[in-house]
C-alpha cells in the first residue's frame, strides 16, 4: 500500500489506528490508544515500514533498469545490420 492511499485513509478516517492497518497490531481506533502511546512514535514506525517498502521498490526498478540497459546494445547492433 502506498503513502498516498495511506494519506487518503487517513484524511477520510481520522481515527482510524495506521499503524494497526499495516501490521494488524495494536487496536484499530486511535481514540482506543493507551494514553502513553504518542502518536510521534507511531508514525515512526509507519515511516519506517513505508522506508523499508519504498527501498524494495527502488532495488526492483534499478534492477529493471539494468536489465533494459543490457537490452539496448541489441538492438542498435540488429538495426546497423
């Protein structure tokens, strides 16, 4: 799920828990928090987990990116033939 979808949830579902959405733990209303969780070290934690899912995309189109560079030299060759 992305950032932006998450930002949407959010905007339409205030008190709905982010961080429950995308691990299924804690509870689901925020409002149902217990009062020492603060909300900094939540989103945290979304940031984080948003990090490690936006730096597996990155290693994907880098690699596709290599793969399409390796292709490139083919096709110039086919085409001076």
């Amino acid at each position: 799920m992305g950032s932006e979808v998450l930002l949407k949830i959010q905007e339409c579902f205030p008190d709905l828990n982010i961080h429950w959405l995308l691990t299924g733990k804690g509870r689901m209303i925020r409002h149902a928090l217990p009062p020492e969780e603060e909300p900094v070290v939540e989103m945290v934690q979304v940031l984080q987990e948003q990090i490690v899912l936006l730096q597996k995309s990155l290693a994907d189109k880098n690699e596709l990116i290599d793969l399409l560079k390796k292709k490139r030299p083919l096709k110039r060759s086919a085409l001076a033939i």
